[in-house]
C-alpha cells in the first residue's frame, strides 16, 4: 500500500507583516509630501512624519531579510511579500538618505548670499515657529567664511544695462523660477531713469537760449564709499518665497539691484524659512536663478 505524503511549505508571517509595514511607510511618506508641497503642513512636522515613515520602513526592511532568509533555508513562502516590501522601502528610505548625506556633507548654512560683506537686507524679516528645529543665532561673520569656503563661486551678476532693464528681466526670471514677489522697495528710482529718458524739445530749446555760450560744467565723479552700502538710496530691492519644486521646502529671497556707473549690480540672498541647515538647496537656488537672470539678459552681463 503507498502512502502519499504531502509536502507543506511553511509561511514566513514575517514577510507579510514586512509588506504590510512597508505600505503603511509608503503611503505615509507620500500623503507628508503632498500635504507639505500643497497643503498646509510646515517643514518641520513633514520632517517628522517622514523620519517616523523612515522608521517604520527600516523595520520593514529588517522583517524582509528575516522572510527572504526563511525563503533561502526552508522554502517558506513570503518571497514576493519581502521584495514587494523591499521595493515599497525605496521612497522613504531613499529619502531619508539622500537628507543624512546632504546634512552631513554640505555645509550647516541656512542664509546664503552672493555679497558676504553686506548681503541685501530683507524688507520683512522672515519670521516662523521652528518648533523641534531650533537656530542657534543670527547669522553671523563665522556663517559668511564658511560659505565663502564651500561656495567660492557664488557671487553677484554685473551687467552693462539700464537699471529700468534689468529690473524687467529681473521680474521675469523670478516669475518663471517660481519666486512670488511680495515687496518691492526703491522703485522711485526706476521711475526717474524713466523719466530723465523724456526730452521735451521746447524746454531744451528754451535751455539753449538762455544758456547762450555759457559752458556747461562737467558732472564731477561719485566717489566710492568706504563702508559698504545696505539698502543705500540708488538700491531697487525685490523680496519673494520660493518652494522647492519636488518635496516644497520653503525659502526667502531677497534680490537687491544697485547702478554703478553705468552698470547695474544684482545680488541675491537666500534663507530657509525653518532649520538651521539648508541641505544646500540654498546655494543650488541662488546659481540656477543668476544662470537664467544671465540667459535672459545674454549680451548685456558683464564681469
């Protein structure tokens, strides 16, 4: 008489509860995303939500190495539950990484300027709760060396054009970069340049006239100033927001325009609205802004 025997294999109840995990952690991570990119969730609580996915996700990943090894010994099903699991752990946990590298590597600056010496002052002062992200201080001259040594080529943009010209591709750029422009300041002085443009001919007429053979006097040199100028009176200032495109990490920008003779001087500075460490994203902002700023004036940027 044969007896038939009948082979069961054994259930890894560790790679299910890997996938399950992993899901909760995915889907957790991509609603924190949405709502801080869209909706009303700040930096700091997103961060939070993330770094607990992150959590739940490495978890996950621990249970899948425990169901993929029971899969290798004892044929225990669960492999596609671990790999499903394995895969759903990509996103937050990818995240969580490229963050760790960007903290440890890049430089701990959250304000950034392209003029260390007297950055462009902001016309509001940015004010947010930092709940579990505390600032240590203002920033300060050691904050200044330190960009300079992580960013040397950061610098403002000299370009051989009317201030009322670059002013107009300043607006532009911003527009199509993303920057909300929310204050303006110095703007009079754009409107005088526009005006001292209008000739009346009867005025010069009558100004010849009456002037005869009278020389005129040549207008005497400015003289350049010892202590750099902060929001002098010939400055046009813009002050914006700007989101980070994919994960909506928000900045302040400040983009101060200065005429010198017969030039016009742009400089930016960019701050993180919450942290004390920008990841870089700060540095990344101000270069590709002045990139395109350069696009759109080509022909007229100088040294």
């Amino acid at each position: 008489m044969a007896i038939t025997i009948q082979y069961e294999r054994p259930v890894s109840h560790a790679a299910h509860w890997a996938r399950r995990m992993a899901l909760f952690s995915c889907l957790l991570f991509v609603a924190a995303v949405l709502s801080h990119r869209f909706g009303p969730l700040t930096t700091p609580h997103f961060l939070a939500l993330a770094g607990f996915a992150a959590v739940v996700a490495g978890v996950a990943v621990l249970l899948a190495a425990i169901g993929l090894a029971r899969l290798w010994h004892v044929g225990a099903r669960g492999g596609k539950a671990a790999l499903t699991a394995l895969l759903l752990c990509l996103l937050p946990l990818g995240f969580t990484g490229a963050a760790a590298y960007a903290y440890f590597y890049k430089p701990a600056l959250y304000d950034v300027t392209t003029d260390t010496a007297a950055a462009p002052p902001w016309l509001a002062e940015p004010a947010a709760a930092q709940d579990w992200l505390p600032r240590i201080g203002p920033v300060g001259a050691r904050d200044r060396a330190v960009q300079l040594a992580a960013y040397p080529g950061l610098s403002g943009r000299r370009y051989d054009g009317a201030l009322d010209r670059v002013y107009q591709g300043v607006r532009k750029v911003a527009a199509a970069y993303g920057i909300a422009i929310t204050a303006e300041d110095g703007l009079d002085n754009i409107l005088a340049d526009l005006e001292d443009l209008v000739v009346d001919p009867a005025r010069v007429a009558q100004s010849q006239e009456a002037l005869g053979d009278v020389p005129i006097p040549e207008a005497r040199p400015l003289e350049t100033p010892l202590i750099p100028r902060i929001g002098g009176p010939g400055d046009v200032l813009l002050q914006g927001e700007w989101r980070s495109p994919l994960f909506g990490f928000r900045f302040d920008v400040v983009i101060r325009l200065r005429e010198e003779a017969e030039t016009t001087l742009v400089d930016m500075r960019a701050a993180s609205r919450y942290g004390p460490h920008d990841l870089g994203f700060g540095a990344a902002l101000v270069e590709g802004y002045l990139k395109a700023l350069d696009a759109e004036l080509l022909g007229i940027a100088g040294d």
